[in-house]
C-alpha cells in the first residue's frame, strides 16, 4: 500500500513542479515588469478571490467534497449508475458555479471593500482592483468543473492530468504579461485577462481523458438525486474545514491594506514561495491519500486506514521540517534570486523576507492539514474539521490583532502559521482520542533522527552567503548560489539520516 501511495504522490508531486517552477517564472515576470505599486497591490486584492477558489478547487479541497461519495457508489453501484451520477452532479454544480460567478461579479464593489478596506480610501486603486476582479470572477466557474472533473480521474488512478492542468494558468498570465500588457492602456489589467483565459484553456485541457473513460455523455441537472444532493450539502462545510489557512491569507490582506504601501504584495511573493513545498508535497498528499482513505474506510478496513494516516504523517515530518529550515534560513536569497530585478528593490526583499520566515514557521501544520482533514472528510465526517477549523481562525484573527502592531506584516503571516497549528494539533488529538489513528511504535525513534539531522542542517546554512552580497550579483550568480546552498543543506540533511540508520522502510 505504502509503495503504491508513493508511486502516486511521486507522479502528483512532479507535474505539480513543473506548475509550481511555471509560477515562479510568472511571479518574476511580474515582479520585473510591474514591481510594487499600488496597481499590483490591487491586483493581488482581485486575485485572491480566484486564487482562493483556484487553491480549494483545483488543488484538492473539493476532492474531499467528491471523491468520497463517488468511490463509495464506485465501489457499490454499476458504470451507468456512476455515469448518471457524475453527469447529473456536473449540470448542476455549472449552475450552481455560474450564479455564483454572476453575483460575485454584480458584488464586486462590496469584495474588494471587505478584502481591503483600506483601498476606499484611495479612489483609483479601489476602482481598478474592482474592474480586475469583475474580469477575474468567471475564473471560479471554470475552475470548480476542473475540480470535478479531476476528482473523477483520481478515483480512476488518473492523477497525472488534474496534477498537470495548473499549469495553463501559469502560461497564460505569463503570455499576458509579455504581450498583452504592453499593448493596453492600464497594462496590469492584462493580468485579469489572463486569469480568464486560464480557467477556459484549463477546462479543456482535462475533458479528452474524461471523455475516454466513457463516464460523461451529456450534462443534466440533478438536485432531485439523493446523491447530487449529498454532494451540494457537503460542499459548503468540506470547504471550510479544508479551507481555513486560506482564509486566513484572506484575513491577512485585508488588514494590510490598512498598513504601509507595499504590504499586500510582500505578503503576496512570500506566500507564493511557502506554495512551492506546500504545493508539492501537501497537495500530492491530500490528492493521493484520500481515495485511499476512502477505499479503506468502505471496505472497514481500520488497519489499513489507519497505515495510511501514518505513512502520510510520516512523510510531512521527513520532508516538511528541512523545508521549513531552507524557507527560513534561505528566505531573503530566494527573495532575491526570484524577484529583486529594476521594480523589486532591496527593501521589499528585506519586507518580504520577514513574512516568508513567519509563514515558513506553519509548513508542518500547513502539510499536517492536508494530511488529517482527509481523515475525517473520507469518512463524510464534516462538522468536526468545520468546528475546529472555526476555532482555528478565530485564534489566528486573536493573534492578527496582537502581532500585527509589533511585527506589522510580518505578525499577520506568523499568526496564520499558528492558527495553521491549532488546526493540526486539534485534529490530531482527536484521531488519536477515537482510535481512527494509531501510530506506529516507531514514531519517537523518527522523530528524533529528523531532530538531530534538522539540526545538522541548520548548523550549516546559518553560515551561507550574507544577502547584502548576494543582492549585488548577475542573475546567473544568484541563482547558482542558491541551487549550492539547497544542495548542501539537503546533502547534509540526508547524510545526517543516513548516519543516523535511517532506512526507507521507516516510511512503511
């Protein structure tokens, strides 16, 4: 079980970085066309929303919607009843998608003043992160039928292609960016375009591999269907419990519209590098594991269940912690290596650096998430990840007050980062309280072994190249050294394991 699990997170994992290496490109594109202004500042506000749905949708949230309920009449029922099914359950999630869409976009004016209260203040900036958004909007339609559509090429093993589609949104901005902006009156406008763009080219991209399994012919409406109706009442809840981190994020931007210009965006560009190790692993995990754990569960298999909570905590501690080790100690390299070109200054690296050191403190919880939430969401147990995902972010909005006057932006990213460890902790605690999870007699030995070679690695990225020399060199340079210190910090960490009797089947 254990390889297979693996085999399937290595396949997710890989697509997802040719996704993840595609953003980095689009993010210095942006950064090095349009730097930090109050004109990025207000796309980013519009972006959240689509990005937001992007993330809950596209990278494995709604799965937890789908995929347990699909296995199950999978599992049960015959090919017809699952093809009535998922075509009544399509028609009507489009036009649950489109109203939605369509009032978003009449609300626009009412998003932008409870994302960033501070823009009303500012007459161009709000009216131009409006109009960005009303572009954006239709995005959220296209991307929750990719959503449904991947779900059901996961519970088939089909993990490449949902794992590969993100990429399109990547291409797209980035052909924006080059040769739309340049031709348009407010030139970052083409970004939104972009967005658009994307969620079409996505849509289509998927539909061949959901065509060749013959499980879609046609598009009907559903809501009678005791099964479509499941669905819908699961939806709300699911992607909320999965969701808090996110809205958290959402939390983050709308206080720092009230702090000093440039705020959103350094929040922006060190999320958007958290993203890359939390994206490879943490949405391979929760895509891979959860038609796992619901396949287990419909056959009560407890044990097997419970083997995989395990392998995938395991794996979040392996990879997770020197992760958060390199964002921290290599934070403001990266900044500099990614973004620091014309627009992107010394300054907003040092800005940016803060919050990315804050937000890499939550990696574990934010990868541990992704892990337990699927423990529950694949046994259709919604409400405990929901009430204590509430919790969760009303300790970080506690924290949001507290630290955001000492640390300003950089206190709102650490706040997330604990809430994102109230959430783990509590899930935690309760798989453990109701026997659904029962760890290995292995665990402390792991653990320790992680300790020790964490700390070895530690010990020698803290002496890495000072960044006031860094930020002097050719793009070439930057960016050799950074591969040199990653080499050597993951080349000492797996050294360490090796000497420490780490062996591969500590992951089994």
């Amino acid at each position: 079980m254990s390889q297979q699990l693996f085999k399937s997170t290595a396949i997710v994992s890989s697509m997802t970085l040719i996704s993840r290496l595609l953003g980095f490109v689009r993010d210095m594109l942006i950064a090095r066309i349009f730097g930090v202004d109050f004109a990025t500042d207000a796309f980013f506000v519009a972006f959240k929303i689509p990005n937001l749905f992007r993330r809950l949708f596209a990278e494995g949230a709604f799965a937890h919607v789908f995929v347990p309920v699909l296995v199950v009449n999978k599992a049960h029922g015959n090919k017809d009843a699952l093809k009535l099914l998922i075509e009544r359950a399509a028609g009507s999630l489009a036009v649950i998608l489109a109203c939605v869409s369509l009032i978003g976009m009449l609300a626009a004016p009412l998003l932008i003043w409870m994302l960033a209260p501070g823009f009303a203040w500012q007459g161009l900036q709000h009216d131009l992160a409006v109009k960005m958004l009303q572009i954006t909007l239709p995005y959220l339609f296209f991307i929750g039928l990719v959503a449904f559509v991947g779900s059901v090429l996961n519970i088939h093993g089909r993990f490449a292609v949902p794992a590969l589609t993100p990429v399109f949104l990547n291409i797209t901005m980035i052909a924006a960016a080059i040769w739309l902006a340049p031709v348009m009156d407010v030139p970052v406008m083409a970004l939104a375009w972009g967005v658009f763009a994307a969620g079409v080219v996505q849509l289509l991209f998927q539909m061949p591999s959901l065509i060749a399994l013959g499980l879609i012919t046609r598009v009907r409406l559903g809501f009678h269907d005791s099964e479509v109706s499941k669905i819908l009442g699961l939806m709300g809840p699911v992607i909320f419990g999965v969701s808090i981190t996110q809205i958290n994020l959402l939390l983050d931007t709308l206080i720092a519209s009230f702090l000093k210009t440039g705020s959103v965006s350094w929040l922006y560009y060190s999320d958007r590098i958290v993203e890359f190790p939390l994206g490879l692993l943490g949405l391979a995990l929760g895509v891979v594991i959860l038609p796992s754990l619901a396949r287990s569960h419909a056959d009560e298999d407890a044990k097997t269940f419970s083997d995989s909570l395990d392998w995938g905590l395991r794996l979040v501690l392996l990879i997770g912690m020197p992760a958060t080790i390199g964002l921290f100690l290599l934070a403001e390299p990266m900044l500099s290596t990614l973004f620091q070109y014309k627009e992107f200054s010394v300054s907003d690296v040092y800005y940016s650096g803060l919050s990315l050191k804050a937000y890499s403190l939550g990696l574990i919880a934010y990868l541990a998430i992704k892990v337990l939430v699927s423990g529950f969401t694949s046994r259709q147990d919604v409400k405990t990840p929901v009430r204590y995902g509430v919790y969760a972010m009303l300790a970080s909005l506690g924290l949001n007050i507290v630290l955001v006057y000492p640390f300003a932006h950089a206190g709102l990213a650490l706040a997330t980062s604990l809430g994102a460890f109230v959430n783990a902790i509590l899930l935690l605690r309760r798989l453990l309280k109701d026997n659904i999870f029962q760890p290995t007699m292995r665990w402390w030995m792991f653990m320790v072994r992680i300790l020790l070679a964490s700390m070895a690695m530690s010990g020698i990225l803290f002496y890495k190249v000072d960044v006031a020399l860094w930020s002097h060199w050719g793009v070439i340079d930057r960016l050799l050294n950074l591969i040199k210190w990653i080499a050597i910090g993951g080349g000492i960490y797996v050294g360490a394991l090796y000497l420490l009797g780490f062996k591969s089947c500590h992951l089994k």
